[in-house]
C-alpha cells in the first residue's frame, strides 16, 4: 500500500491530498528515511510524522485492504511515542 494511503486510511492524516503533501515536503518518513508518497509501506515498517505542533512516531501492525472502520484504524498501527512540539 502506497504511504499516503496508509496514512489516510489509519487516519494518521485525515485527507490523502494532505498525506501526499506531507510526503512530499519531507514530513514523513519511513523507516528513518524521508519518504515520498508512492513509497510502499509494509508490515514491520516505523513511519514518523511531523506536522505542526505533533510528532508521531508508529509500527504498522497491519496493511489493511481498503477503508477501515474508525476503530479499527487505530488497531493497524502501535504509537512509539508521541509528543506536542512548541514552536518557538
């Protein structure tokens, strides 16, 4: 599955067009490489995120085909750490 997919359908992110933004602009990355959108997420794969005041830092527990329920959204993924980020 596409990153930008990905996001959206953990609903990491909430709109693909924002999730392919953040690729693109070096928000995300993958495995602790900057990663574009079309880059293929796989099992096992640690994705970071860093929009606004967040960063979000996840395992993908699993690759889902298609859209997800809300609550099952957040079972295709495990938090390492999260953290609000001030901007000085």
């Amino acid at each position: 599955m596409r990153l930008d997919q990905f996001l959206k359908v953990s609903r990491l992110i909430k709109q693909r067009s924002v999730a392919k933004w953040a690729c693109d602009s070096g928000r995300v990355s993958l495995m602790g490489r900057k990663a574009k959108a079309g880059t293929v997420v796989t099992l096992g794969d640690e994705v970071s995120l860093s929009l606004r005041d967040r960063f979000i830092h996840v395992k993908v527990l699993e690759i889902p085909r298609g859209n997800v329920s809300k609550e099952r959204a957040q079972t295709l993924y495990e938090v390492i750490e999260e953290r609000r980020v001030s901007s000085s």
